[in-house]
C-alpha cells in the first residue's frame, strides 16, 4: 500500500482550476446581457466629455458671478445655514471669489479634454468627478437630476476600461503596424462570430444602474393618479417655463400627449429588457429610449439630463451596432478606427490579438479590476512577488466591494424616493424627494411659474426690473423667456417655495447689477394653475421678499 501522501498544493489547485471556470462559465453566461463592447465604452467616454465640457462652458462659466461667488444669490454664509455638510466638502466653497471659482472650473475644462482624447483616462475621470461633485455641491438649487446622474455614472466609469478604443491612451504605446495588426484581427474575429465585449462588476453595475433608474421611474409613475390617468404629459406640457423649441407647439395637441404619457410609461416598465433582452430586441428597446430622450430635448428645458442619459444608453448597444457604425464610417473615409489598438485603464497595453481591442478579460487589466481578477500583465508581477500579490487582490477586492456597496445604496436611495422604503421622520424632510430622479413623478407640477421682480425708484415709480417696463401679473406669452438662462431657471424652480432668508441674497443681488436707480426690490412669485388643457382661474401672486438696496 502506499501511504506517500499527496501534496497540499494539488488539491487547493483542483479547487482554484474549478473556482476559474466556474467563474469564466458565469462570465460567459452573464457576457450577452452584463457586458460592453469596447468601441460602445469609448463612444461613452466621448459622448460624457462632451457633456462634461457643454456643462462646464455654456451653463456653468456663464453664471459664475451670479451662482458660485459671494456676491451671488447664494453666498457660502447661507450655504452654510441651509446645507452644512455640503459647505463643509464642497473645495469651491473655499472661496467666495469669482476668479477662484473660475480657476477651477478651468481645470475642471482640462480634465474633461483629457477624457475626451482618452489620456491618462482614470486620472480625468477621478478629478472630474471630484470638481464636478464639488461645484453641484456650491449651489444645489442650480442642478437637477441630470447632474446627479452624471456624476454618479463618473464615479462608474473609474471601473470601466473607458480608453478601450478611440484613445491617446490606446495607441500610446503601439506602432502604426500594431494598429492595423489589431484592426485586421477585429476583422477576422467578427466574421469568425467572436464576442469580444467585456464582462466585468464594473460593466454589470453601470448597466443595472440605468435600469434601476428606469425601474424606479416606472414605480412612481404607476404610484401616480396623474399618470395612470393620462393627464401627466399633457399637463406638464401646460408648464410653460418647461417647453422650449418644439415644445409650445406640441403642447396643442392633447391626444397626442395622452399618447405618450402611456407609451413613456409602457417604454419604464419594459426597461428590464435593456439586460434580459438580447441582439434586436435589446437593441430595439435601447433606441426607442433614446428616441424619447432625444424627443425630450427638443421640446423641453431639461439642461443635460437627456444627453446623459442617451451617453449611458450608447453601453446597452451589442456588437453588431457597432460594427454597421464601423462599417458605415469607413466606406465615408472617417477616421474612426484610428484609435483601434486598445489599452487599460492605467495606460497599460492590451493583447493586440483581442480584435476590438479588449476581450472579456480585459475588465481585468484595469489597474483596479471591476472583477476582482488580475490581468495577464498583473499575474507575472505577482508570481514573482508575492507581497505585491496580496496587496494587488486586497485593492481589488476593496474596489470591487466598493463598487457593488455604491450601487447598493443607490438602490435604496431610488427606492426611498419612491416611497418603497419608510424612513424615519427625522430623515424624511423633503429634500430626497426633491433630488430623486422620478422626474415629473408622482406628482407632476400643477401651476406653471415665474418670478416678477418689482424696483421702486428714487423717484419712487414702480418698474418691472427684468426689462424696464410696467409691473405686470399676468401669464406672460412664453414663461421660458423670463428666465435669461437654463440656471436661473433652475435656481427659481427649486427656491420657489423658499423663506425670506433665501431670497435676501437675491435681493441684493438685484439692487447690485441694476443699471437703474432702484431704493427698493420686491420679489414676487407668480403661479399660474393649469390642467392638461391649459390654464385654469387666474394668475396667483405671493411676495417672497422686499428689501432696500
């Protein structure tokens, strides 16, 4: 008999071999509906700076004075008293200079063209999250659920791959002869039918992300009695400092709006089949989305928030889109695929024979994998390190838990704003309801709003401050156009319901940048109540403030 004993390091081999399949069966099975394809990743990346640089130059520059200085409607003193903890984080809060402010939303320009160009990609990505954060944090009551979504998707994004084609950081560290090597074997990997999209925690959450938003947009609309009945849409149609460009036009045909009420409504409950879905179907769903969002950007004053969720939407789309839309751009001579040799996120190269430039494996050659698995590149380091070993898998087992403890909250957050979650009392005081992403839900705004803003002169006659004339409460013919921009809109939309003390900065504000001789300003708010056929009674007029200049 023989009693030699087997080594200990065999078995716990069997079991790491079986643990690696296991692991790579559910990464094959899960690939189809949680995993991303490398060229929809930098077409994410792209489509988010964008975002990042339209926000920063035409919304934020604009109103640097007005919003982010002290000399503004919201100071850091008052700031302080209504938001302590943000004061406390936000690094614009530091100073309530304009040139400061100005400063950082210079470098926060800069990072976000490093995003765009694919450079240093997890760097840009992490300080524009930070600067982006940051500045939201300033002045609250001029960003609405867009934003917050943006910036929870950057935050994703520090676990995707995002310079996984079309980047600096792509072709970096290959030849032109590399390139092309990879390009012919992308080539030669989509006739042979090779899924080379990646799967990863990172790609998962960032998909299951959107659709809880989906989801949970879906549940407040059927928790609405103005939804279910079809009156939603028509109704805030009706909120005319809401619709712009298409938008006054639309708003006449009422049938036409009950129409999309229900199909909106019937397109969240079907969002699940953005991950269940596969091939056409999924493609299908995703741009029928897209075509809403894009509808809603082009009747509706909403900032960012459509172009967000269209950037997000770009994951969703399967191997197949993107090789029409390679296949299209090539036979226009556009240089689409000139970034086509592939990197990860840390600047490292990926295997120039994974086609489309990452496989699934790739999600783990991130310098902090998504999955908690090395790399090619990481499993010979840590073979000839062990320390290093231990240490790498701890960064990533942290990020991963990191990760998925993110995605978790976000959950319960949608959740408690949907009122699928009881929260204390002491918790439960507005302000999750006002920044939940249940847009227009459950209770769509029943009165459209604007501001009349009344100087009295030295002379002691009363003016209308906006423009000069007679002070007048009446609906005006286009409500949009009495706020001068997407922020001042926004920034009177969430103060609307506000105390004197929030209005005394606006006061000043008003007396400040008159170009008249003004001994005094009242503010009034003006709301004008309405129904899915327009307005009903007449105009109602509160006085929010009246102070000295």
């Amino acid at each position: 008999m023989d009693y030699r004993m087997t080594p200990p390091w065999q078995p716990l081999s069997t079991v790491g071999s079986r643990y690696a399949a296991a692991r790579d069966s559910l990464r094959e099975r899960g690939t189809p509906h949680l995993g991303i394809d490398p060229r929809a990743l930098g077409a994410f990346r792209i489509a988010l700076a964008l975002i990042l640089l339209a926000d920063l130059l035409v919304y934020r520059l604009r109103g640097v004075g007005a919003f982010y200085t002290d000399a503004g409607v919201l100071p850091r003193s008052t700031l302080g008293e209504v938001y302590p903890l943000l004061e406390a984080v936000s690094l614009h809060a530091l100073s309530g200079s304009a040139w400061v402010q100005t400063g950082l939303i210079a470098v926060a320009v800069c990072a976000a063209v490093c995003l765009l160009v694919g450079y240093r990609t997890r760097a840009s990505t992490g300080v524009s999250v930070v600067l982006l954060a940051s500045l939201y944090a300033r002045n609250p009551y001029v960003i609405n659920g867009g934003n917050t979504i943006l910036v929870a998707f950057l935050l994703v994004s520090l676990f995707l791959p995002l310079d996984a084609r079309w980047s600096l950081g792509g072709s970096r560290h290959g030849d032109g002869r590399g390139r092309e090597a990879a390009d012919r074997g992308a080539d030669a990997e989509r006739g042979a039918g090779i899924d080379r999209r990646i799967c990863s925690v990172g790609t998962a959450v960032a998909l299951l992300t959107l659709v809880s938003i989906y989801a949970a947009n879906a549940v407040s609309k059927y928790r609405s009695d103005a939804w279910m009945s079809g009156v939603a849409v028509p109704r805030i149609f009706q909120l005319g400092e809401f619709t712009v460009g298409l938008g006054p036009l639309v708003s006449e045909h009422a049938a036409v709006l009950a129409a999309v009420n229900w199909l909106w409504t019937a397109l969240l409950s079907a969002s699940v089949l953005l991950v269940v879905a596969t091939g056409r179907l999924r493609t299908g769903v995703a741009l029928a989305f897209v075509s809403a969002h894009l509808g809603m950007a082009a009747t509706m004053r909403l900032a960012v928030f459509p172009y967000v969720m269209v950037s997000v939407l770009l994951l969703f789309l399967p191997p197949r889109v993107w090789d029409l839309v390679e296949t299209v751009a090539s036979k226009l001579r556009v240089p689409f695929r000139s970034g086509a040799r592939t990197a990860r996120s840390d600047g490292g190269r990926a295997d120039a024979g994974s086609g489309d430039g990452v496989s699934s494996d790739a999600g783990r050659g991130d310098g902090v994998s998504s999955d908690g698995e090395p790399g090619d590149a990481e499993r010979a380091t840590e073979s000839a390190s062990p320390a290093k070993s231990r240490a790498r898998r701890g960064i990533r087992v942290g990020a991963t838990l990191l990760l998925v403890g993110f995605f978790l909250a976000l959950v319960w957050w949608q959740a408690a704003g949907v009122g699928l979650v009881d929260l204390p009392a002491s918790e439960s005081t507005g302000e999750l309801s006002e920044g939940s992403w249940s847009f227009f839900a459950p209770n769509p705004p029943d009165a459209s709003g604007w501001y009349v803003v009344r100087g009295t002169l030295e002379s002691g006659d009363a003016i209308d401050v906006r423009d000069g004339g007679a002070v007048a409460y009446d609906r005006p013919p286009d409500a949009a156009e009495t706020y001068p921009t997407t922020l001042w809109h926004q920034f009177g939309f969430r103060t609307k319901n506000a105390g004197e003390s929030r209005y005394r900065p606006v006061a000043s504000y008003v007396c400040e940048r008159s170009d008249r001789d003004l001994s005094s300003v009242t503010v009034f708010h003006v709301e004008q109540p309405v129904d899915p056929d327009g307005p009903v009674g007449e105009p109602q007029v509160e006085e929010r403030i009246s102070a000295a200049c």
